[in-house]
C-alpha cells in the first residue's frame, strides 16, 4: 500500500475511533413535544404563481452556493488535512473541544 494511503487509512480510523467513544448526549424530554407543537401550529400560506418563478430562481442560486461550498470544502480543508502530519494531532484537539462543548 502507498504510504500516503496507509497515512489516510490510520487517520480515518482514528477519526472514527474518536467519534465511537464520544459521549452521546440526551436531548431534553420535551423536545419532541414543542416540536410537534410548533410543527401543528404552523400554517403555510398558499403562495401566489407569480412568486413561484422567483422561488425557483432562488433555489437554483441557493443549490449553486452549496454545491460551491462543498466543492471548495472537499478542495481545500481535505487536502490540508491530508497534506499536514500535525494536523492529526489538531484534529484530536478540535474534536475534543467539540465533545465537551456538546
């Protein structure tokens, strides 16, 4: 195997590693409830046609901005990760600040 796949491959599965033997946090009991609250409460107003044409423009616009967005994600972040043997090290750091943020 090529030396920077193994790399990849030790990195992945410390990751994952990581991520298995994060604490799982319990949501509020009554999460569920003031969502269901709010979700039968909640009316959507019929929209009239003449919006529909600007609706569809601004999904297009928006799947554009997120298809960028992960395009420059996967371009610059993984290749960072990737390229930087102390970033390994960053990593672990950075997930653990989030678990106990979480």
């Amino acid at each position: 195997m090529i030396p920077k796949h193994q790399e990849d491959t030790r990195l992945t599965q410390y990751l994952n590693k990581m991520l298995d033997e994060m604490p799982l946090s319990e949501p509020n009991p009554m999460l569920t409830e003031r969502v269901m609250r709010r979700v039968q409460s909640a009316e959507t107003p019929e929209i009239p046609k003449i919006h529909q044409v600007g609706r569809r423009k601004q999904w297009v616009n928006s799947f554009v901005a997120i298809a960028a967005t992960v395009l420059l994600m996967q371009s610059g972040i993984i290749n960072k990760i990737m390229n930087i043997d102390s970033g390994i090290t960053q990593i672990t750091s950075y997930i653990q600040q989030l678990s106990r943020i979480l």
